[in-house]
C-alpha cells in the first residue's frame, strides 16, 4: 500500500500542509514526488503537489486519490526542497512557492494530450496502444484514465517515446501549421494536369509547382510560391491529387531571425584576470559567489559566455537572468549566435504558449542554456554549473506578490546544492551585494576600464533654474538643443533618456493649485493625451480632463511634467527636420514592436531614440554620441530610502550607451538640483566615491546594509480599523523583539489609500533577531483566521518597494 504526502491548491493556513492519500493500485506504479494530481478535497476535487510516497500514515481513514495529471514529475527532487526552503524565507504557502515554479500553461485550465515524442513512429510502441498514435494522432488524457493505459504510457515516456502535452484552453493552443503535399507520383500528377478542363488555369499552375518541387510544403508557402487561393487548393483536395494535413510546430519566438554565428572574443589582461577564478571555480565545483563590478562597456557579457562555454564542455547547465527590460533583442542575439539552438528564452514578451514551449525544451534537456527574467531561476535543469545574474542591482529581480523571493537569494540557494559558482555582474552594484564583497563573503571582480580603451563619455551637468533665469522656459537646455543640431548635421545619433511615462505628470490649476486626484486611491491622475484622459495607475480608473477647476472655477488649468509624447511633439517644433523614434509602454506593447523600432534605430532610420527606462540598458549601438537624460532628479523625491542609489545607478546606466564604439561621447544632464550627491558623482561615474558617501547616509539612518528590515502593511476599507490594528500589531513586536531593533509605526503608507482600502504600516529594521520568523509567523497566523472582517495583512521581507 503506498500513500502520497500532497500540498492542496487552498491558500490557507489551515491548509499550508501536507495531505494523505491512498494511491490506488491502478495508480502504484504511476505516482511519483514532484508530480501534480487531483484528490478529493471536502466536497470539491482540487489539484495538488505530491512530496513524498510513503507506506504509513498518522491517519486511519484515508481516502483515495483521484487521478495524476502528469506522466512525469513537473517539479524535481531539489525544486520541491527548494520550495520549502522559499515557504521558509519568505513567509508564503506552500502551494505558491510550487505553482512560481511552472509556466502560466501548467496553471491555466487545459486539456491534456498524449502523444508520440519527436522522431518517434507508432511502431516502437506496445501493440496494445498503437493503434491510438497511428498518423502520429494524439491520445486524450481522459480517454487514457477511463481505458488504465496510464502506466503503460508512463513506461514509454520514461523510454522517452512519449509525451504529455497541454493545450491550453482559452489561453494557448498548439501551434498547428497546414501543410500540403501530392498525393501520387510526378508521372502521374502530369497526366492528371493534362485531363483538367482547359479553365482550370489556377489548378494546373498549383499542380505544375509540385512537378518541379515534389515535397510536402507549408501551405502559405505554397500560396505565395505559386500565385494561387486557398479555394484552388481545396478543389485539388477533393479530387483527392494533393491532400492537407495539420502538423505541430514548436512555437519559436524567434523563427524569422538569422542569429549569426559568434565565435569567443580574444580577452583583455584584465578580463582575462577576472575570467580565471570563475574557471578555477567551475573545475573544482566549489560554491562560490563573485561580485563582476565593471564600468559599462567593459565586456562583461563576454565573460558571461566563455564561462558559459565552460559549463557546456562539462556537460553541465547554466542560467542567465537580465532585468527584464534589457532582454533587448540585441541580448538574446548575443547568447544565441554564440550557442544556437542550445538556448531558451523565458520573459514576459512572449505567449504562455511560447513560454510554455521554452520551458518544455529545458524539461526534456533539449537546451543548456536558459536565458530570461526573474523567474527563469525556477528553470527545470537538474545539472547546474553556473547561475549569472547581469545588472544584479536592478530591483526587477524582487518579486512583489506571493512568494516574495528576490532572484539573487535564489540564485545562491541553488548553486549550494549544485557547488557551483554565481556571478553577479554591475557597472553599480547594489550596496548590499558590494558591502557583502568588502567583508569578503562575496569574491570581488573588477573591470575598471572600458573595452578598446575608449574613454567613459565626458557628463556636462546642466542646472535648469538657470535656464528658466535666462527665459528658456523649454524642456531642452541651450546646450543640449545645440549637441542635438550638432549631431543631426554630423549624421550621428543621440538618446533623449525621459524617467517616466504618460504625457505628463498631472493636471493642476494655476490659480489655487489644486490638483486631480483619483477618487479611490491618494494620488494624481496621470495626463494621457491619447484621448485627453487622465488615469490612475494604481487601480485603473479613468476621467476626461476638466474644462475649469473644480475649486475655484479657474479656467487656468494645465498639466504638469512632461511625458515621452510631450517632448516628442517639442521636438517636432524646435528641430522639425529631427526623425524621432519614441519607445516607451504605449509604443511597445504590441508583440514584437520593441524589436522593430530598436532595429529601425540600428539602421539609421532615425536620428533620436526617445524613451524612459526601457532604452537605459543593454544597448550597444556605435553611431550614438550624445545621451541627454531630461528628467534627473524625478526619483530622487520618491519616499524611498533606495532613491539616491537608484538615480545614481540609472544616470550612469544611460551614459554608459554613448561613445561605446569609435566616436567620442557626451552627455548632458538636466537637473533642478545640481548639488545633490547621487547626480554630481553619476556626472563623473565614481561609484567607490558614491559607495561611501551612501553608506554614512545609511548608517546614520538604520538602513540597509547595516540593517535587515521587514513591511508590515495592513489595509482595510475602515480607516479606524486599520489604525488600532496596525498599533496591536505594533506593541505585540516591541514586546518580543529586542531593544536593538527599530520600530517604525504605526504610520500611513505613502499612498495611504488604493481601490478605497486605507494602507497602514509598520517598519522593523534590525540586526539581529532569532525569533522574528517566529513571531511573523504568529501575526500571519491570527490575521488568516480573522480574514472575514475584511482586514489584509501582508508581509514584506527585505522589501524593495516602500510604497
């Protein structure tokens, strides 16, 4: 009799555990840890995770469980550990830590398939199932449940002969392509040609195509190549001389791109100095985690993929995370002309099918190397030889929703159980990661000065309240609108970097100051010009803009701030000669359209790539010279402890895009406040000199890295309520923690209110404290039983999002 340990899809605390069941003798051979299945739940059938088999249980009634819904583990050995180990840190269910593991596909309702593997003919299968998989036809789940065929099917999978696929309702279907092919010999298509009635032009060009190409061919193909329709095609059909079939196809983001082919970049001394303990590391399987600091354009990436190289004559895996911003096309041509088709591509721009696909290749051990975006770091690979996290300051790598796991922790997390090295690569570090390699827990790695020895670009630093003293009331200093008309003339490009998005900020009345707020959340409605509305970009809601001031019935009301489309339309006024091209979350929200105008970019279909965080990274084209960051200091008046770091870190990610290549760089800076630290020292790229001036500040304050500091955020529709309970929850931490932490609270968050639910908060900022998991934990615990009056509670470990 065996017995499987299952985690429930039910996110409760009551819940957060494991569940016995009864494996049915049909089943014995079947069910393994790592698998999902169905089990009866109460009244309901749920879906969940098995952890272990087992032979006995505490429990003496058990009830059977119903069905499994994979033939093969979805989750491996170390993912399920590794799913623990992530309910621990971060305070989550179980049943999130699991289902963060799996592509949208494996989470979405479905239908499931059987069918034969790639390569594979219904021959090499038992004669019981053949007849199911004749012309390559797949096999319905459910009929496979109802006829038992489920162990049987498992023993040819595991032989590798075939495969559960998902096919996605609603959401992704499999890709299917129409393919068309003759049905008889070249001889005998001729003298059917001749037979056709003299009218028939369409059909004879169709049938004459196949003469010179006898093969099967896509049917689009086959239109375009040989000038006919669809319905010239079907008449062929029926008179049985050409048949159509569907066939799958793996959907490839990526399939109307050539990559060339790329071979290993000689080294410099100094690259070659910072490669060899990455190389010593992988040789010896040692675990160990090293801090790439290089200025930008120091050739990181090409230490990425000769370490890569390494990893792969091993025999082992690797995973390279990038923020998801700078998975620019010209990244993924980076990995895949120097590894092909050994690649997968995991991020946000492709559809659940294509993920779903990608991920599919990692399963199946058809790639070793994943390249993608925070949750690439779940990739199924079960033999790790070296996990790169490139732009590690970047806080996309923070997941802001259950589990809240920072990808970096996990990173290191996983390359303890496989001894490998991490290497976590920056032009500016994040403090933590570079005050943990001053202490020596992190092996420091420093690239600290360009490739080919180019110069950093020179930074001019123009203060805008000058300009508006000597009457320029435009957005564009004196200065930067003459290196912009300089470079047009010369024929080179520039960026305009704007750190923000919308058409401007907000709308607000001259008169008596008041500005638009939205009715359910505290905080501006945001000018979108496209339909002259204002929207809220917290909760979604949406007003036209009004004619006079709801105040004081002034007729003086304007928007504030300047969006991406503003400054478009300003530069089509004052350099109307200017081929701009604006990348920002309206311009590329379609599939495919950042790649375009990036490539359009690239071949000098404009002299001006306009855009906000998107275009800050990652970009490595030789004809820009000139970076004009419009908008400096935006962050620095977010309620955020990290805005100094992240204003640095953003100014000298963007002039890092200028004079990458043979020209010279500039870069003008415009600012309303030239004195502060975090912008005069981006002007010079002295990261050591900002390390230290932000550390004192951090110090002075409790801060990160000299303090840890958990969130607390409580919200409810009652703002009374919310107040006493955040103050409960306050005293009851003072009183278990020791004097040495700090607690901040019970406060408003900054946007004291969203969708009409108040926000309330408490800070803890410690060193250290070995009981505070445990009394977390306690809080959790009470507020999930007392969820019916409304109150949510949310905790926040390491947060990276104050707000």
């Amino acid at each position: 009799m065996k017995i499987a340990s299952v985690i429930v899809d039910v996110p409760t605390k009551q819940t957060d555990r494991p569940f016995d069941y009864l494996v049915p003798d049909e089943w014995d051979e079947v069910i393994q840890p790592g698998m999902r299945v169905i089990v009866p739940f109460g009244p309901r059938k749920i879906q969940g995770f098995v952890t272990e088999i087992k032979t006995e249980s505490e429990v003496k009634q058990l009830r059977e469980m119903i069905e499994p819904m994979d033939l093969e583990p979805v989750l491996n050995k170390e993912l399920l550990h590794l799913g623990e180990w992530l309910t621990e840190t971060t305070l989550c269910f179980k049943i999130f830590a699991y289902q963060a593991m799996l592509p949208a596909a494996l989470k979405a309702k479905y239908e499931k398939k059987v069918k034969l593997a790639p390569g594979m003919k219904e021959e090499c299968l038992p004669e019981a199932i053949q007849s199911f998989f004749i012309n390559n036809n797949s096999l319905d789940w459910d009929k496979a449940l109802k006829n038992g065929l489920v162990s049987i099917l498992q023993r040819e999978a595991a032989k590798g002969f075939l495969e559960v696929v998902y096919v996605v309702k609603e959401r992704v279907k499999k890709k299917q392509m129409k393919v068309v092919s003759p049905l008889m010999s070249t001889a005998d298509l001729k003298i059917e040609m001749e037979r056709l009635p003299s009218n028939a032009e369409k059909q004879k060009q169709v049938l004459h195509f196949f003469l010179d190409h006898p093969n099967p061919i896509e049917l689009r193909q086959l239109l375009a190549e040989a000038n006919a329709s669809t319905a010239t095609v079907k008449a062929l059909v029926e008179k049985k001389l050409l048949s159509e079939e569907e066939m799958e196809v793996y959907r490839d983001p990526f399939e109307h791109r050539i990559f060339e082919h790329s071979t290993p970049l000689p080294l410099t001394s100094a690259q070659a100095d910072v490669i060899e303990p990455i190389l010593a590391s992988i040789e010896s399987e040692k675990h160990e985690v090293f801090l790439l600091y290089g200025v930008t354009g120091s050739g990181k990436t090409e230490i990425y993929l000769q370490s890569i190289q390494k990893v792969i004559e091993k025999g082992e895996e690797a995973i390279v995370l990038v923020p998801e911003i700078s998975l620019t096309p010209q990244m993924v041509n980076r990995f895949k002309g120097r590894f092909g088709d050994l690649v997968a591509v995991l991020h946000s721009g492709l559809s659940a099918g294509e993920k779903y696909d990608e991920w599919r290749k990692i399963q199946r051990k058809e790639v070793k190397v994943v390249v993608g975006a925070r949750s690439a770091i779940f990739a199924p690979f079960e033999n790790i030889g070296i996990i790169i996290i490139d732009e590690e300051h970047e806080t996309s790598y923070k997941q802001e929703d259950m589990p809240r796991y920072h990808a970096r922790d996990v990173a290191i997390e996983r390359a303890k159980t496989y001894h490998c090295p991490v290497v976590l690569g920056s032009a500016t570090p994040s403090l933590e990661s570079f005050a943990r390699a001053q202490k020596k827990v992190y092996q420091l790695l420093t690239l600290s000065s360009r490739m080919n020895e180019r110069p950093l670009p020179s930074v001019e630093i123009v203060d805008m309240r000058e300009e508006l003293r000597a009457g320029n009331r435009s957005m564009f200093s004196r200065k930067l609108f003459e290196m912009l008309k300089d470079r047009i003339e010369k024929k080179q490009q520039s960026v305009l970097f704007l750190n923000k998005r919308g058409h401007s900020s907000f709308v607000m009345c001259r008169d008596c100051g008041y500005v638009v707020n939205c009715p359910n959340c505290e905080i501006s409605l945001t000018y979108h010009r496209a339909g002259s509305r204002m929207k809220c970009h917290y909760c979604g809601y949406e007003d036209h803009i009004p004619k006079a001031c709801p105040e004081c019935s002034s007729e003086y009301i304007r928007y504030f701030g300047s969006g991406t489309q503003k400054v478009e339309e300003e530069l089509g006024k004052i350099l109307p000669e200017a081929r701009v091209i604006r990348m920002d979350v309206d311009t590329t929200g379609r599939k495919g359209s950042h790649e375009r105008l990036l490539k359009d970019f690239q071949d000098g279909k404009a002299d001006i790539l306009l855009g906000t965080q998107m275009i800050a990274k990652g970009l490595d084209f030789p004809n820009i010279t000139l970076v004009g960051v419009l908008s400096a200091d935006t962050m620095l008046h977010l309620p955020d402890f990290r805005s100094s770091e992240k204003t640095f870190q953003l100014l000298t990610q963007v002039s890092g895009r200028a004079g990458r290549h043979q020209l010279p760089g500039e870069v003008v800076i415009q600012t309303y406040t030239p004195e502060h630290y975090s912008i005069e020292l981006a002007g010079t790229q002295n990261y050591a000199f900002f390390y230290h001036r932000e550390m004192m500040m951090r110090k002075l304050h409790h801060y990160p890295p000299f303090y840890y500091l958990v969130l607390i955020t409580l919200t409810h529709e009652n703002l009374m309520s919310v107040v006493s309970e955040t103050e409960k929850i306050v005293n009851f931490v003072r009183s278990q923690v020791s004097n040495q932490a700090v607690i901040l609270g019970p406060a408003a968050s900054p946007i004291p209110r969203i969708n009409n639910r108040y926000r309330y908060q408490c800070l803890i900022k410690y060193k250290r404290e070995p009981h505070l998991t445990r009394i977390l934990k306690k809080i959790l615990d009470q507020y999930q039983t007392e969820t019916k009056n409304g109150l949510q509670v949310s905790i926040d470990i390491n947060p990276f999002i104050l707000m």
